[in-house]
C-alpha cells in the first residue's frame, strides 16, 4: 500500500511543510503570491503560510538566486563573478578552483517565465521541478532510508550532498531532473540564519518524490521496528 504526501509527513512527525519548485508560466495560477525580497528563504516563514514566491525571470533577489535559479547573469563578466566568490565569500582556494566549480554546475535554464516556490499542488505537477523537505536529523535519517530504497548500486547516486547555495541546492544542482535523484542541502552558511537551528533540507527530483510516495506502509521500513524505536527513545526524552 503506497501513501499520501500527508501520510508521510505524519510518519515524520513533519510539523513543517514541504515546497515544490515550479517552471511555469503563470503565477496567478499560484495564489496566494509574495514578491522576492532578496534571499528566498527570507520567505520560509510565507511558505509555512501556504503561500508561493514569484521569481520572475531575470529580475530581482540576490545574484546567486538570479544565476542559479534563472539562469540571469548579474555580474559585468565572468571574471568579476568568479573573483566575488574567490575573494569576496571566500568559496574557493583559487579562482581557477571556483572557474571549474562553476564549469561543472551550470545553472538551471528556465522554460517558461517564472520559477514558483511554494506549496505541493497536484494540479501543477507538469510544472513542478523538485520537492524540498525542511527536516530535523531524524527525518533527514526517514528520508535517506526512502531514497536508498528501490535504488540498485550502478544506479545514478540516489542522495548527494552537493556544497552551493541553498538555492541552488533546490534546483541547479542536480545533473538530470528527470532521473531520481535527492539532495542534502540548506548547508549554505550565508542563508542558515534564515532558518530554524535544527533544520537542513533534502530536496528531490519529481521521479524520487514519487518513488517515496511508492513507499509500502507496512513492508518497507516505514513499518519495521527501527523506526518505531526511534520514535519511542524521542518519546522518552533520548
């Protein structure tokens, strides 16, 4: 028997709710919108409101959204971009380090006009990108254990845990979108503050998040006893 996102995130005992990323064309079909302010995490808290961030392509929010999200450049020149993240934030030893990052993590190329971060909406599925998770260690661990599961060793890596940031954790950064595929993220100091102390992200691809809803209740994991002891060692104060 396989399961609903809600069931899931029960299971978790997930108090906070997951957010799509969507390629799409219309933004009112996401109401209720916010505008970006710089950071799209200074939207967390309007995501737990059930609310969606508007990115519209090529405007607006910090350079690194901008790169990676929407493919814009912000920079005069590559140059100028890679002596920010060298000497400015300090990423990389050496720019030529940071030129080669940069060479094997291309942006994301938007298909439409606007990338949209909000809630799960079934009804968007054909524009929806990935699926983030705000989790604590034990959920992260919840998580992990699904994206393993139907996973064969010569397989693409189920879980990687790519260093970038935390936007471009939610999207850039995987290699192919359309394979599964799921990512720890959110280990981005510029944007941690943003979030609550105890929280990373897992992040990942359509075809993953839909394995996880493959998940058997009672078969998989989610029903054998590691699970159920964790849960009892948090009841009891472990």
């Amino acid at each position: 028997m396989s399961m609903t996102l809600e069931a899931l995130c029960e299971i978790m005992e997930l108090d906070l709710h997951p957010v799509g990323v969507y390629d799409a064309p219309d933004p009112s079909q996401f109401d209720p919108i916010v505008k970006l302010k710089r950071c799209i995490f200074d939207h967390y808290d309007a995501w737990q409101r059930g609310e969606t961030l508007d990115i519209p392509v090529g405007k607006g929010g910090c350079p690194g959204c901008g790169y990676w999200m929407t493919n814009t450049e912000t920079f005069p020149s590559r140059e100028a971009f890679v002596d920010f993240l060298t000497s400015k934030e300090g990423l990389r030893a050496r720019p030529d380090l940071t030129d080669a990052w940069l060479d094997a993590n291309p942006p994301y190329r938007p298909v439409h006009g606007h990338i949209l971060i909000g809630p799960i909406r079934p009804e968007m599925t054909k524009y929806l990108k990935t699926v983030t998770f705000f989790v604590t260690p034990d959920q992260m661990s919840v998580l992990m254990h699904g994206a393993v599961h139907h996973a064969h060793p010569d397989d693409l890596e189920p879980i990687i845990a790519p260093l970038g940031s935390g936007c471009g954790q939610m999207l850039s950064l995987f290699s192919a979108l359309e394979r599964p595929q799921s990512a720890i993220g959110a280990t981005d100091i510029a944007m941690r503050g943003l979030l609550p102390p105890d929280r990373l992200t897992f992040t990942m691809t359509v075809p993953m998040f839909d394995r996880l809803l493959s998940l058997d209740l009672e078969h998989s994991f989610l029903g054998k006893p590691f699970l159920k002891k964790l849960r009892a060692a948090r009841s009891a104060g472990h």
